[in-house]
C-alpha cells in the first residue's frame, strides 16, 4: 500500500486560505423561546412576538400546556437570516 501525501494547496489556493479569518460563520441561531421571553434576542429578530403574546407565553411557563404546546412547535432554529420574514405579517 502506498502512503498518501499530505494535500498542498496550489499557490492561488493558499492566498485564499490566508485570507480567510475564522471558518465558523455565526448565524446567530435562537432554539426555543427563553431568549424571546427574557427580551435577550437580537434587536432586528424582537419583533417576532408582540408583547401580549410574550405574556401569554411566560403565563404558561412551567406548565405542560407550555412544554407541549410552546416549547415542542418552538424547537425548530431561527437564524438571523429569517429576521426579514418576522418583519412581514399582520401589517403589512
């Protein structure tokens, strides 16, 4: 069996690869809702909820209509790039 080399980029990939900073790219991402009900979201992702419907949502909290209802259908990722979407809704 032989040996594989090592892979060396070519010289146009190198300059590349030392231009990039960090591989891990932040998106930002929010599970679940205790983020939204502490008010610790990012500004352009706080107007998802209203306030009335933040209440009713920290009203429910530590029961099982909470976890069940809330939590379970909540457990899906918002990621900044979907803040433009929470923008569009019953105003608009």
């Amino acid at each position: 069996m032989t040996k594989a080399e090592k892979y060396q980029p070519s010289e146009k990939g190198q300059a590349f690869l030392d231009t990039v900073n960090n591989g891990k790219y932040d998106r930002q991402i929010i599970t679940g809702m205790k983020k939204f009900m502490d008010g610790n979201a990012p500004e352009d992702m706080q107007s998802f909820y209203t306030a009335v419907e933040l209440q009713a949502i920290s009203d429910l909290k530590g029961t099982a209509k909470f976890e069940r209802h809330c939590q379970r259908r909540r457990s899906a990722h918002a990621g900044k790039n979907h803040a433009p979407l929470f923008r569009v809704g019953k105003n608009q």
